[in-house]
C-alpha cells in the first residue's frame, strides 16, 4: 500500500491507500528559432539558458522567458506558472512599478540591484531573495558596477479569469524611469517610453560564467 497526502484544516496527515494511477507525461518538442529553442508543445523538457530564446528590451536590459513570452504560449503551455531570467546593467529598470493579483518572487542571481517597493527603496546583492504578495508594488533597477541577474518567478494560474493587476505612477520609480505615465492597465501604454523588444540569440556576458 502507497502512502499518500491528504490535506486537511488541521495538521498534515499520511495515510494508507491505493496508488496513484496515472499515464505517462510526454516530453515537450522544442522548437529551434533563429533566437534559438522555444518549447512547442506541452509535456515535460530540459532547455539550457544559453541555447534558448532570449529578448533584447532597449533601455530595459535583456530577457529569457522560460514559461511563455506571450498570452498564447503562456495559456497554451505554462498556465500555472510564469519564469523569467531578467538581466539589466546599473541603471536601467527592469520593468514598469505595478502590482499583480498573484504572488511574485525574485532572486538576484548575480550582482546589484535596486527594489523599489511600496514607496521605499532596498539595495539588493547577490542571493538576496524578494517575496511579493498579491497586490505588492514593486520594480527593479539595476545597480553596482555591472551586470544585474534576477531569477523571477510568478503565480499566473488566476489571472486568465480576471484582472492581473495595474501600472502605478510612483515618484521613486520615476527617477529611475520606472513609472508608468498614468495608472493603467494597458501595457503599450505603460511601456510607450521604450522602444519594442525583440527576440535575439543568446550573447556571451549575459549569465555568469561558470
């Protein structure tokens, strides 16, 4: 007899049963591009970040997203989960201050960085990790002398059925062109200041070496 987990209102229990019967978990096609391999299809995978797809963000650094760079493969193939390598040199934001309906969290990686969080600014170093509960404002800069690299992880499993969240206007992340022009949720316009990304091959510099 398996052992098996039951959730309860009270303190975890472990109990006797049948075992789990379930079929086979199919691994993924990747797809090679000319900005290199992007996951084609559902199932399981291993993709290494320096072969994958990557965006080049004028004024916002570089950008791997590991689970979808769009709502359609996001939906299609990632729908509980959003991750992302983010790397910015000192000074340029990562992103627009806005909160989110889900959980987020960050992990500097290599580096320096900027948090600008709820009207407060944290410096930030190498393995220092973030946590965002919903509805928590937040962005990043880059800092220090180099290259910054954030691991970023997000809850994405709700959001197809409602409201993500909202681009803020903040006076703190404005000095770091990290405002949006107005509260919104319309990404085009929260990001007009920059020009469009664009997918591109990974380049040496990128990550650490090993």
């Amino acid at each position: 007899m398996a052992l098996y987990y039951v959730p309860t209102p009270g303190r975890p229990l472990y109990q006797r049963g049948p075992p789990y019967d379930r079929g086979v978990v199919s691994e993924a096609d990747l797809e090679r591009t000319e900005a290199g391999f992007v996951p084609a299809s559902s199932g399981w995978f291993v993709m290494n970040a320096r072969e994958a797809r990557w965006f080049d963000n004028p004024g916002r650094g570089h950008s791997l997203p590991l689970t979808g760079h769009d709502e359609y493969e996001a939906e299609t193939f990632f729908a509980m989960l959003g991750m992302a390598i983010r790397v910015v040199n000192p000074g340029e934001p990562t992103d627009t201050y806005h909160w989110e309906t889900e959980q987020e969290d960050f992990l500097v990686v290599s580096g320096e960085a900027l948090l600008i969080v709820e009207g407060q600014e944290r410096r930030l170093k190498q393995w220092d990790f973030v946590h965002c509960p919903p509805e928590t404002r937040h962005a990043f800069v880059g800092a220090g002398d180099g290259p910054c690299v954030l691991l970023c992880a997000s809850s994405r499993q709700f959001q197809k059925d409602g409201p993500w969240g909202f681009y803020c206007v903040d006076e703190i992340a404005a000095r770091y062109n990290a405002s949006s022009p107005e509260e919104t949720q319309d990404g085009a316009l929260a990001y007009a200041r920059f020009p469009p990304s664009q997918p591109t091959r990974y380049r040496d510099g990128f990550l650490p070496h090993d």
